[in-house]
C-alpha cells in the first residue's frame, strides 16, 4: 500500500547513504596535502611526506579511476618523493663514519 512520503525508498542523499558533509571537500584535502609535501622538503619529511601522500589519497577519492584534481596528483607525487628523499637521508646519516666513535 503506498503511502505519502513514507515508503521504504529513501532520498539517495539522506545521511545513512552518504558520507558525513562536515569534513573537508577534496579540493582542499588536495591542498593541504600539496602545502604539506612541499613544506616536507625543508622540515620534517619524514612525517609530512605520508601526511602529504594520505591526503592526496584521500582526495582522489581513494582510486586511480575517474576525474581527479590536479592538486591531489601534485600532493601524492610530491609526498612519495619527499618520503623517499627523507628514507634516503636517515638510511645515509646511519652509515659508517657518523657514529660516535
């Protein structure tokens, strides 16, 4: 039996079928995350670079496939490269000759 507006159909955006809408938007997850790898190349590139690859993820919309921002490229590629870079260092800074003796 129909009856008005309360059928077992619900509208496709109400809040059990979608994502909460008070977090961040994409494009300034791209962002922040492209101001964090670049910021990860002068200070702490070890922890900003994953931060930066995170958010970049995140603001692909968790897939390779589809429309994405330019932003969150930039931040992802940035972030792996800021993350291999700050490897690379620790990895060298921990090789013979910078010890104590």
């Amino acid at each position: 039996m129909a009856s008005f507006g309360h059928g077992t159909r619900r509208h496709p955006r109400t809040r059990g079928r979608t994502w909460s809408r008070s977090g961040p938007d994409r494009a300034t997850l791209g962002i922040i995350g492209a101001i964090c790898a670049v910021a990860g190349f002068f200070v702490l590139g070890i922890v900003l670079g994953p931060a930066a690859m995170v958010c970049g993820w995140l603001s692909m919309g968790r897939s390779w496939a589809g429309s994405r921002s330019p932003w969150a490229l930039v931040a992802l590629v940035l972030g792996a490269i800021d993350t291999l870079l700050a490897l690379v260092l620790l990895t060298g800074a921990a090789g013979q000759g910078y010890g104590m003796l």
